[in-house]
C-alpha cells in the first residue's frame, strides 16, 4: 500500500499542533520504540508524542500508524482528530494511539 499524501499531510499537520502545544513531538525518531524514549530529553519526557521505524513500515504497508506517548492522552487524541484522522484508544495510558485514515476506515481497509 503506498502512502496516501492527504493523509500524511494530516499527520504531519497533527505533529506540528502538539508541538505547539509544548509536546516533544516526533516523526520516524528511532528504529524502535525503546531507541525512541532513549532519544527523548529528560527535560521534556512529560509531554512525548511519536513514532519509529517499525510503525513508519506498519504506516506505509498497512495504513495505520501506532504513537508512543506521554502526556495528556484526550489532548493528544483530540488534535489527530482535529485534523481528520480517526484514533483508536482505549483511554488507558499504557496503550498506545491507533491513528488511521478516516476514508480507509471508511472503506474498511484498516
């Protein structure tokens, strides 16, 4: 599945917003998530929100796209819906956001 641009645009969108927002917000940090948190500064590990490696492949193969995170978990879902994307979330914070786009949500691709 090659990625569709709209909605990386809408990712790359939602990131930009957090940032904003005071989040040490990153794309494609690390290879893994344990390389991801290592690369986070302490200074900033209260508000996190990114994605590796192995989740840019899930993106680009599949169509969703899993966050690590830390932070206030209703804000962060909040902006990636803000900016179109559906989020699948449990409400708890030791699972991580689903992020897909809503026309393959639509269609039943994801």
């Amino acid at each position: 599945m090659s990625l569709d641009k709209e909605y990386k645009g809408k990712i790359n969108t939602a990131f930009r917003e957090l940032r904003k927002l005071g989040y040490f917000a990153k794309q494609d940090i690390a290879c893994c998530q344990s390389c991801g948190w290592a690369e986070v500064p302490d200074d900033e590990a209260e508000k996190v929100v990114f994605y590796h490696a192995q989740d840019l492949d899930a993106l680009k193969d599949y169509g969703y796209l899993y966050l690590a995170w830390c932070g206030d978990g209703d804000e962060i879902k909040k902006v990636f819906e803000d900016v179109g994307l559906v989020v699948i979330w449990d409400g708890s914070e030791d699972t991580r956001f689903r992020i897909e786009n809503k026309n393959n949500a639509k269609k039943g691709l994801v």
